[in-house]
C-alpha cells in the first residue's frame, strides 16, 4: 500500500515538473523578440541630480523618432513604452544606478547586460565610469555601447573597442578655444592651474593647456587637489600670488568649485573676473548658485552644448525635447549628450533592420545631426574610434535681468577633434598630472573662432 | 571522539552546501554565477580574514578591506603593460604574472603583519581605530599617489594570469571553481589552524590575554602572527577580486566597502566561519534585489539612497539576532532540543 502511494506521490512530481517546464518555456516563447535597451546613469553620489536629466535625454530622443511614450512627463525614470524602430520593438530592461565609482559602474554594467540581458548601453555618466564601461566592451563584443555623457579621454584614446561609441566630445575637447580666448582677449602670457586630480581633471585641463599653450601662453603651476578636498587652502598657496601670474584656470569640480574659490579669496582678496577662467563647474551641475555669482563676466569653457544659441537646429533640437519633457533644461549638457546618443542608436538601429551585435555596430552612424551643430552641415562627424569631432561654444557668466548668474555662448569653436590636431594619440599617455606637456603648436581651429553675440555666430574672429 | 548530533546536522548541511555549489555552474544561470555566487566566495574569504581574528583571537579588525585592495593594486601595478589598447593607468610594469601573484600575496601579507605589529598592543576601541587608520591610509594611498593607479581604475588585469590559473576574461566557470577551491582551502586553513597550539593560544588570548601573558606567552606576538594569516587570507581575495572583476580603484578600499564587508560579517555571524560567506551571500543577493526592483516597484526610497532601504533590512536582521544568522541557527537548534544555554552551545562551537 506504501509502496503504492509513493509511486503515486513520483507521478505527482513528475507531473508538476513537467507542467512547470512547460509554463516557463511558454513563458519564454511568448516573450516578444526585440532589443533590449539599458540606460546607464547615476542614481548615487555626487551626480545623483543628472539620473532624471540622462534617462530624459535619452527617452525625449526615443519619444521623438521612435514612437516612444513616456508614462510620466515630469518623471522620465517612470519609464517609456511602444519604441519601435523599423517594426522592431525596444524594451528599456533597466536603468544603471552609479555612484560615480568605478567599483559601483561595473556591478551595474553587469547588472544591465548580464542579468537584464540587454543588447546595447546608452551611458554612462562620468568619466571613471566610462573608462569601465570601455574595459567591459572590450571583454563583450556583442554587446553595443554607447556612452552618454563622460569627459575622459581614454574610452576612445587608448582602449577605444570597435563596440563603443561616444557622440560628444571628451573633457579636452570641450575647453578647445578657451585658451585662445584667455590669450587674445584677455592678453595672458602666464598662466597657472588648478585641476582636480582625476581622469576628468586631467582630461579638462588638458583641453585648456593644449589650447593656451598651442597659441604661445605658458602654464607655470600645475596644482592637483585630490578629489573631494573639503580645506583647499594648502592647494589655493601652492598657486602663485596674483602678481606672479596673469590668470588662473579652475578645473575643480562639485563642492570642491565653491571651496577653493573661497579658499583663494581668503589667500589674495576678492576675485577678478579677469583673472579666473573655469571648466565646464563654473556653470553647470549647480553652479548657478554659488559658484557663478562669485565669478561673474567670467569665461568659462564649455560642455558642447550652446545655452542661448539662436539657430534653427538649436531651437527644433529644444522643441522636441521639451515635447515630451517640459521641464528638462534642453542645453544642459546630460540631457543634450544621452539625446544625441538615443538618437543615434535609433539611426543604427534602422540601418541595421533591427539586428544588433556586428550588424548594429556597422550600421551605427558616422556622422548625426545634433542640435548644437553647426560645421560640417550641422552634423558631428565620428573618427576612426568611433568618437566624435564636434563643435564646441565657450561660454561667459553674465547676470540676467531676474539677476540670477548664468552662462551664455559667447565663441563658437569649428569641428574640435580628438586629437587638437595630433596632439593627443593612441600611443601616447593619456592626460595626466604632466600631461600633455605645454607646447606652441597649431591647432586646426586656431585663428578661426568666431565671436557669438546674443545668440548668434558673427563672421567676426577672435583677436 | 563521536559527533552529537548537531555537529552531523551542521556536516550534512555543510555537505548539501559544497555539493549545490560543485553543480552550481549547471544550475543557476550564468549572470547568478559570476555575479552572485563568485562575488558570494571572494567576499566570504575576505570576510573571513575579519571573522578568524574576532572569533578566535578577540579582534575585530577594520584593515581587512585595505589588504584586500592592496593585492589588488600590487598584482594590478605589477602584471598590466602599457602596450596600444592597453592599460594606462598605474606603474604598468608589465611582469610576469605568477611573479606578480606571489609577490602581491607575501608583500600584503609583510604589510598585514606590519598593521598586525602596530595594532596588537591595543585593544576593543583603540584596536578598531587604528586599524581603520591604516585602512585609511592605504585608501587614500592609492587613490592619490597617481603613479600607482589614482582615482581612475586600474583595469584589465584579468587579462594578465599565469598560464595554470587560464582565462578569467571569457572562461567564469573556471574562475568560479578556483574561488570554490580557495574558498574551501581557506575554510579548512582556518579549522586547521585553530587545533595547532597556536590556534589554542590564540583562543586563550582572545579570553585571557593577561592570564596567557602570565604564563609567558607573548600575546602581542601571537595577535602578530594572527593578523598576518588573517593578512594573507586578504590578499587572496584580494587576487581573486581582481581577477573577477578586471579592475581595481580606490573604491575598492574606501570606507564603504570596509563598512561592507563589515556587515557582512556581522549579518553572518561573528562567531564562526562559516558565517562569512553566508553573510556575503545574504549581503550581495539583497543589494542585487533592491537595486533591480525598487526604482520599477514605485515605492519611495528614503533619503533618495537605496543604502537606507539595504540598511534597514540588515538592521532588521540584527535586531532579531545579534548574533548574525547563525545565531538564529543556535537558538533554533536550543529551542529544539530543549536547551536553553544557546549562548554556552554556540561559544563552545566557536573554539572548534
């Protein structure tokens, strides 16, 4: 009788085993076929304030050539639904949640492209960030990457996998024609600067010595706060008196931008506006609150976005975001740059008829027509490393009427490559401490940026 | 001597354990193995590094992160060249990489017993601060001495492994199984150490450190050589991380991963071993779980972190039981049987 309700008892097993495989492989048949897209942001640390303003960018892109519908148009991370591209559909599997630490992007990136098992990246946000993503393509060929917005230089300088693809310029890049800026029009000679000690520092200061240097200027003081410096005086002492130097370029970032400002007040006295030239944190990510007014008339280079700019690509650009997400600032460079790369992905998808890998990647566009745009026939054109040669605006602070402090475009800088005319190469170190050393070369958009005033580009150049 | 009978339900679970981790790769999927499960063996060995010194030699040590990192760093600075497509950042030396692995594991091993010599004089509080300084100090080390890695990662090393180790880029089950082996090897490394006289000392010192001294046993050598194995166990995860994860940065050292591996410990019991890696696993499934469900599940997040939604879980699980999960283990076993000195059951199981 025992023996009986035992094997009763296997049958049941089996039973229920069988209808439980049959359930999941059902359950696996019926899921639709189609891309699976991650969007990769920071939902911690010092960019925690960019997750809304990246997944935004990337979906207004999706909204707007994809048929995508946000769920929520004051919350982008409420997700999107019904992107199609070419009658294939694109699922957004997930959103990456970094902290802008290396250790955190790779358990995210991991996270997103093996347990979610998506097919292509947009993103990250930062430069480290980056970095590991471009180490993870390299490991995963398959997979496509595009990154959203991160300034170091070494994603597509030095490891540069054949599946990554970057549609902005890097941290040098953006500064390209500051240094010119501060050489004819405010007439340094010497110069010294501060940068924070990191990828991004070191890219964004590369930027701004290459170009001053590249015009005859001379940096005399290299100064390398660590990251997340809270006392900058022992940095700001080590810079050299006012006297000692025409100007001072800042590449100091999150609070440090605020502190070391002070810290250098409390060290020389008030600010000259003339004096000081920032990065991109002398007016963006939070700037405007205490950074700006402290330093306003300043210059300030720029992010490869054009605040105020006045072209017909620039205002259709910012209609079509703001469609789909009214209250997302369209110029600000997270949103500007993770639209771009949306876009882009829905022109390689098209290309490649909706097959991703190899196909995907060859079909991924050489060149895209961006709102900020306006050499090459309003389009950024990519390299041979899949990174974009892109134009770029400086910028200055100015008071508005409400007297608030913010940037407006003031030069417009042609078709900014990678490598600021040879400069920067595969083979050589990639920014650094020491590098890149200062040197008088020509860059190919020397003597050729021109003046923007009220939003719109003169012929007048920059003397 | 024969086993009671908790000691054979604790072997059978321990065998059930091993045999569900030899037939994982077949099991579960490939994301759960490498990204769970190797994370769950790496972390569990470095938490046991932590473990071995509070439970057997009284000294909860928070420098056990730093030396992970800090074999990490040297393999990471030692094996990666500076070749076109490759590493950038870091002395780049480009050694051999079975040259570079022992030397990573005896120089962090040197510094374990150096940290060892500074702290062992101390105790409780003092003991705790200044081994957090010397973790401090090798997070900041690296992370601002540029010529040694910076801010930025240190990446590809695990593309830099001696030929009998193999491919840990492409080949995870492979790198699943060598931490299974290590994980094992340094689970019986600790049984073992504990029944040689040492072990038995370091026991003694851990209840009577002034009886011992007494007696002549130098104490402060004795905590030494502890925190050097303990130092040694560190760097092998700290090989292992580096290898699982390709990179190493200074995150890797910094005070939220010493916290962590803090908390795991403490989830899985600070008693015993065998709480390390229950504790790991517990830790990385529930960050996993929150990260990839709450920002779809719509629910508020405290703060605006996902590390207050992880931390009044872990907190939730204290309260239960101090002692960590295995602590539940003990009671349950003392309800069962009828036993109310849980607390003398579980002491007397953690000498052994």
């Amino acid at each position: 009788m025992s023996r009986i309700r035992q094997q009763w008892k296997l049958l049941v097993l089996l039973a229920t085993a069988a209808v439980a495989t049959v359930a999941v492989s059902a359950s696996i048949a019926a899921t639709p076929p189609g891309v699976k897209l991650a969007i990769m942001s920071d939902c911690k640390g010092a960019f925690a304030f960019g997750y809304e303003l990246d997944i935004g960018g990337a979906q207004a892109a999706l909204a707007k050539y994809a048929g995508g519908k946000a769920k929520n148009p004051n919350k982008p991370s409420a997700g999107m639904t019904g992107i199609t591209i070419g009658g294939t559909k694109v699922d957004i599997v997930g959103y990456g949640c970094g902290d802008d630490t290396a250790p955190t992007a790779l358990k995210e990136v991991r996270r997103l492209m093996e347990q979610l098992d998506a097919d292509v990246m947009v993103g990250p946000l930062s430069g480290d960030e980056a970095v590991v993503v471009a180490n993870y393509a390299k490991d995963h060929p398959d997979k496509t990457f595009i990154i959203g917005t991160a300034g170091s230089q070494d994603p597509t300088m030095q490891i540069a996998p054949p599946n990554l693809f970057r549609y902005h310029g890097d941290g040098a890049q953006w500064n390209a024609g500051i240094g010119e800026i501060a050489y004819r029009k405010l007439g340094w000679r010497k110069a010294a600067i501060i940068m924070d000690d990191y990828s991004f520092g070191w890219t964004s200061a590369g930027g701004i010595i290459a170009d001053f240097c590249a015009v005859g200027g001379q940096i005399t003081k290299r100064v390398f706060p660590p990251l997340n410096t809270t006392d900058y005086a022992p940095y700001v002492r080590q810079l050299p008196a006012p006297g000692g130097v025409d100007g001072y370029f800042w590449v100091v970032g999150g609070t440090g931008t605020g502190a070391s400002l002070t810290a250098f007040e409390q060290a020389y006295g008030p600010l000259d506006p003339k004096q000081h030239i920032g990065n991109l944190f002398f007016a963006f990510l939070g700037a405007d609150k205490v950074v700006a007014p402290k330093v306003v008339g300043s210059y300030v280079g720029g992010a490869g976005t054009g605040p105020g700019l006045q072209t017909a690509q620039a205002k259709a650009y910012e209609a079509a975001l703001n469609a789909v997400y009214p209250k997302l600032p369209a110029n600000d460079l997270f949103v500007y740059n993770y639209y771009n790369a949306a876009w882009a992905l829905v022109q390689g998808l098209t290309a490649s008829k909706g097959e991703i890998g190899a196909a995907l990647q060859k079909g991924m566009p050489k060149t895209l027509k961006t709102g900020y745009s306006v050499s090459n026939g309003g389009m950024i054109k990519l390299d041979s490393r899949r990174q974009a040669m892109t134009d770029q605006y400086q910028l200055q602070l100015v008071k508005n009427a409400d007297g608030s402090v913010g940037p407006v475009v003031v030069a417009y800088v042609p078709g900014v490559d990678q490598s600021f005319g040879g400069l920067f190469k595969p083979s050589s170190p990639p920014p650094g401490r020491t590098q890149p050393a200062c040197k008088k070369v020509k860059t190919p958009w020397q003597g050729k940026i021109r003046e923007v005033k009220n939003g719109k580009i003169t012929n007048a150049v920059i003397k | 001597m024969s086993a009671g009978p908790k000691a054979l339900t604790e072997r059978g679970f321990g065998a059930l354990v091993l045999a569900f981790a030899i037939a994982a790769p077949w099991l579960v999927s490939s994301y759960w193995l490498d990204a769970i499960l190797i994370q769950t063996l790496i972390f569990g060995i470095a938490a046991a590094s932590l473990i071995f010194l509070s439970a057997y030699g009284g000294m909860i040590s928070l420098a056990q992160t730093a030396l992970v990192g800090i074999a990490a760093y040297l393999l990471g600075n030692m094996v990666t060249a500076r070749v076109p497509g490759g590493e950038t950042k870091g002395l780049t030396l480009g050694w051999d990489p079975t040259v570079g692995l022992v030397l990573a594991v005896v120089v962090t091993t040197v510094i374990g017993l150096l940290f060892g010599a500074l702290a062992a004089r101390s105790l409780g509080i003092y003991f705790l601060m200044l081994t957090l300084t010397c973790g401090v100090i090798a997070n900041l080390f690296f992370g601002s001495v540029t010529q040694f890695g910076g801010f930025s990662p240190i990446a590809g090393v695990n593309r830099y492994t001696p030929g009998f180790i193999g491919d840990m880029v492409n080949d995870r089950t492979r790198l699943y199984f060598i931490a299974l082996i290590v994980a094992v090897a340094v689970y019986l490394l600790i049984r073992f150490v504990l029944r040689t006289p040492f072990g038995l000392v370091l026991q003694g010192i851990r209840d009577e450190p002034v009886r011992m001294s007494s007696l002549g046993y130098n104490v402060a050598l004795h905590r030494t050589l502890a925190f050097g194995l303990a130092a040694f166990i560190a760097a092998v995860a700290g090989i292992l991380l580096v290898w699982w994860q390709g990179q190493v940065a200074p995150g890797d050292l910094g005070l939220p991963a010493t916290i962590q591996l803090l908390v795991m410990a403490v989830i899985g019991g600070l008693r015993r071993v065998e709480g390390a890696w229950l504790g790991a696993f517990m830790v990385i499934v529930i960050d996993n779980q929150v990260t990839n469900n709450i920002p779809s599940s719509g629910l508020p997040v405290i703060g605006g972190s996902f590390n207050t939604i992880v931390g009044a879980i872990f907190l939730a699980i204290v309260v239960v039981s101090p002692d960590g999960l295995l602590g539940i283990w003990e009671r349950v076993w003392a309800t069962v049987r009828g036993n109310r000195g849980g607390k003398v059951a579980m002491a007397r199981g953690s000498s052994l």
